[in-house]
C-alpha cells in the first residue's frame, strides 16, 4: 500500500520517489488513516500553506485500493480498501506460507558469522549464549532474504589461559576427576592457575605451548576435545550447528605472513620491546601485535583470520557477534586492515552484546570459580516448563519431554531476543517460563491457538468471500503485511528484536480478534480461518527466525 501510495503522489508532486517514502508515516490513531504524507516539504517551493496543498493534492487522487483518501490540515490521510488488503495480504501469505517475508536480494552472496565461540577447558557459561544465539537468528534471517550465512565456532582454544591451565593440571590434576566431570575438573584447574603465586609459570607454559613443546601440546590436546564433547552436547540441546568449527590455534602457522606484510608496508613498528600498529592518531591507541617476549595476541591471530576468510569465502560482509567489551579490539582490526589496503575491511562489522548479569545486577564471571553452567540452565528450564504442563493437562511421557524442551528453549531463546543486544540483561528464567505477557511460551500459546482453531473446523486453505472487515480484523491483516518489512529492518540493523518485539504485538492482536469475534460458526467462517492460518504461517515464520520451534498443541 505504502508503494501504491508513492506512485500516485509522484504524479503530482515534484519529489523522488525514495523522498515520498521517506515522508510517509503511520498514524497512532487509526481516526486518522492508515497512512499519511504531511505537506510541510512543499510549501516552500508551490509558495502554498500546507493545508490548502493539500487540499488541491486531494482532489486529483483517486485509487480502487483505498476506501477515502482525505486532507486533514496540512495532511494526506490515506484509509485503504479493507477488502482489497484482505484479499491481497491473505492470499499472498498462504500462497507463499513458509517463504512469505523472505526474498532474493541475497543472492547467495555469502555472509560470515563469527558467532558463540566459548573457551576451551573452561565451561559453556551463560554468557556464551547471547553470542550463539544472536548470531544464529542473524543467520536465519539473512538466509531467509536469500544471503548464504556461513556460521564459523572460532574456539578460544589459545592463549595465556592455557598456561594457567596446564600449571593447575601439574599441581592438582586428578585423571578420574577429569573422566567422571571433566568441565568442572577443568575450572577447578583454571581457578588454581590463574593465581598470582603460579603467574610466572603459566606464562612460561604458553611459550612453551606456543614453541610445540611435546607435553604442553599432548595437555592442550586432552582439554580441547574433552571440551568439544561437552559443548557438542549443548550445542544439540539448543538445536543450533555451525559450518565449520575452528580455533585460534589454526593460525598459529599463518601469523608471521601477517606481521610480514604488516612490515613490509610500513605498518609495524617497536614499541617497549615490543610490535605494534600505531592508531593514535585515529583515536585507537596502539595495536599491539607481539609481545617482547615473542608471544603472538589476539589482534595478530584475529588479522590472520580475517584474511584468510575473504581469501576463502569472498564475503559481502563478516560479522563478529562478540560482545561490548571488545569493541576496541575490533575497532582497532577494521582499521589496521583498511590500513592494509583491504578494501573488503569496509564490510567487516562488530555486532555487539550486553552482558547477563545475575539477580544482584553483576556479571558473571569464571575467574573467581562464580560460573552459571548452561547445563544446568537448561535443565532447569526444562524441569519448570515440564512442572507448567503437567498443571495443565496429563500427556504421554514423550510427548511431555517434547513439549517441555521446546518451551524452555523458547523461553530462554526469546528472553534474549526480545531485548536489543547491545542492553545488559538480567537472566531470570522463571520470568522467562511465564505463560502470560511478553514471554517465549506466550507466543508457542499462541501459535497452538490458532492450529487448534484450525484443527477443530477441519480447514483446508481455499478461496475466500469478503463481506464486511472489522476493525480488530483489519488491524490484525495490517499486521501481517508488515512482516516482510520488520525482516528487512532486523537484517539492516542486525538486531533481532525487531521480529521478536513483533512477534509478541501479533499475538496480542490475534488473541484480541480471537477473544471480540466468533470464527466457527459465523457468517464469514471461511475468511476468518483463512486469517487464523495466516497469523499462524507469519507467527511461525517470526519465531523460525529467531531459533525457536513450534508447537502444534501446548
């Protein structure tokens, strides 16, 4: 509608099109349209008030889609045919059902996701899940309007920390503690070492791990894959995978390339014993690339990584879903890269997180052995969404385990994404389990609704007959037709909130229809079941993109 209505002020107007619809707005109050263009912006150039522009506008519009097209002062309000948009929203999502909001615009030009990434030898705390599960609805979302994501797990799996684990192993390693609960065992370890007592020692470890030292690589090998048996666990759980796992550690072999080519362009320079790239004067401060004493950083492996990725996946754009307190970090990458004369650098973004912070409004944090274990969130869920059903009705047992994971999931998946990611969030799985209000269950309710609405007039999707649309019907159908747009914004603004904020506002426009008019039984049956399948393919389709599955019946 909003292009029908830029077309036909573009025939009277002396305005681009891109102009027309940047002015165009939506009303709060629905007395005033469903859409309105206001005059201000021509009324210098016509020498004309406003109001009496569009007045004189008014007269020469005419367009089968919209009901009235009226001048309210120095507004064009448009009210659309509500037959029209029934019939054009409604028939084109069943026709296109699971594909309607998604387009090609893609093309299947690839996008890279540096995504959830948690430590080696060190639990997958709660704060990995933002990261794994915001940048895989980013995925999702870029998939559905026709990008090929590519989701790279770049493991922690180097660094000083490795040191402070193998002198924890050498002071207390316990095999059989490491066989019957190897995370827990590796924490106990990494809280050991990384005290101040065993400082010098770690540090001497990593350089040793880092000049392939037998033993200290035999030791990084065993928590490596202890962890990545662990986190595979998890990682099914949530229903979540990735096209390639790998760790820093991959280019460990490919980092003195990259400080070549820092150098031979003039880059790198001596800094305390130490090499940098100076960025002061871009307001970066310096990026260190090699300690004095040899030992590579993070900026010189995450150089080598960007580089080889582009060389592999000519991406259109990079994305590095880590969290708020690494934006220097990739500041300072973007920028030694585009100093590197990468024109691609342009294309690499940090989208950032906030922090989950505990009840008392602190982070949480490993270092001092205070860690929530994703295991043990997720089995709580599971067994608060498993204690709400039984409440409700008696299902077999397997039924019972599908229903409660799936609402725990949705639980915590959408108590993430509800919010911006770049907000701190306070992790409060009860309030997340809430049946009623701004919650994942909420929306799987919702979804259940409509399919049992469906499912009890035995409905086959069919042409329908309009006669006359209610107000609470034509809001809902509005609703609807934005799905496509809200899609587009999320992947523009890499914020996932936008189809999650959404999402929730559907269902309470649905639930309002639901509950003010009959649907079985009354004389526009067939339409308001073709309504009803409507809202459940876009309610789907919305929470599909947000990582979370349906259920048919709650």
């Amino acid at each position: 509608m909003k292009e029908i209505i830029v077309v036909l002020l573009s025939r009277e107007i002396k305005l681009s099109k891109a102009e027309i619809g940047d002015l165009i707005e939506v009303p709060s109050n629905p007395e005033l349209g469903d859409f309105a263009f206001p005059c201000f912006s021509l009324a210098k150039e016509l020498k004309k008030n406003p109001v009496q522009i569009a007045q004189e506008i008014v007269a020469k519009l005419k367009s089968k889609e919209f009901e009235k097209i009226e001048a309210k002062g120095p507004y064009i309000n448009f009210f659309t045919n509500r037959k029209v948009v029934a019939e054009e929203t409604v028939n084109r999502i069943l026709k296109e059902r699971g594909r309607y909001g998604s387009s090609k615009n893609g093309k299947g030009r690839k996008i890279v996701l540096d995504m959830s990434s948690p430590n080696i030898a060190k639990p997958f705390g709660i704060g990995h899940l933002r990261s794994t599960i915001i940048g895989n609805s980013i995925a999702n979302i870029s998939s559905f309007l026709g990008y090929k994501p590519v989701k790279i797990n770049y493991l922690g799996d180097w660094g000083t920390q490795f040191g402070k684990m193998i002198v924890g192993w050498k002071v207390a390693g316990d095999k059989s503690k490491l066989k019957k609960d190897p995370i827990k065992h590796m924490l106990e370890l990494y809280i050991l070492g990384n005290k101040e007592e065993y400082e010098d020692d770690a540090r001497k470890w990593f350089k040793k791990l880092e000049d392939g030292d037998k033993e200290a690589t035999s030791l990084w090998k065993m928590f490596k894959d202890l962890s990545l048996k662990e986190f595979d666990k998890l990682y099914a759980i949530l229903k979540i995978n990735f096209d390639v796992i790998s760790g820093e550690s991959l280019y460990n072999n490919k980092m003195d390339d990259t400080i070549k080519e820092l150098r031979d362009k003039g880059l790198l320079e001596e800094s305390e014993g130490a090499m940098i790239v100076d960025l002061e004067k871009y307001n970066l401060g310096k990026c260190l690339i090699k300690k004095s004493d040899g030992a590579t950083l993070y900026a010189t492996r995450d150089l080598t990584a960007a580089i080889d990725r582009f060389k592999k996946y000519k991406f259109v754009k990079m994305i590095y879903e880590v969290g708020q307190e690494q934006r220097l970090h990739f500041n300072q990458i973007f920028k030694v890269l585009e100093l590197m004369d990468y024109p691609w650098a342009k294309d690499c973004i940090h989208v950032y997180h906030g922090l989950y912070l505990d009840e008392d409004g602190k982070k949480f944090a490993t270092r001092y052995g205070k860690t929530v274990f994703m295991n043990e969130i997720l089995d709580e869920a599971i067994s608060l969404a498993r204690k709400e059903i039984k409440k409700r009705e008696e299902v077999s047992v397997k039924e019972l385990e599908k229903r409660s994971e799936a609402i725990a999931l949705a639980a915590i998946f959408y108590g993430d994404l509800k919010n911006f990611r770049g907000n701190d969030i306070v992790f409060n799985i009860e309030k997340f389990l809430s049946f009623e209000g701004d919650t994942g269950p909420y929306l799987l309710y919702s979804y259940a609704r409509a399919r049992s609405i469906l499912e009890k007039a035995r409905y086959k999707p069919g042409k329908f007959n309009v006669n006359k649309i209610e107000d609470n019907e034509k809001k809902l159908m509005n609703d609807l037709a934005k799905f496509p747009h809200i899609v587009e914004k999320a992947y523009d603004q890499m914020s996932p909130n936008f189809i999650a904020n959404y999402a929730y506002q559907l269902s309470q426009v649905f639930n309002e229809f639901y509950h003010t008019n009959k649907v079985i039984g009354s004389d526009q049956e067939y339409f308001r079941l073709s309504l009803v399948d409507s809202f459940s393919v876009v309610i789907k389709n919305a929470l599909q993109l947000l990582g979370i599955e349906t259920l048919e019946k709650m």
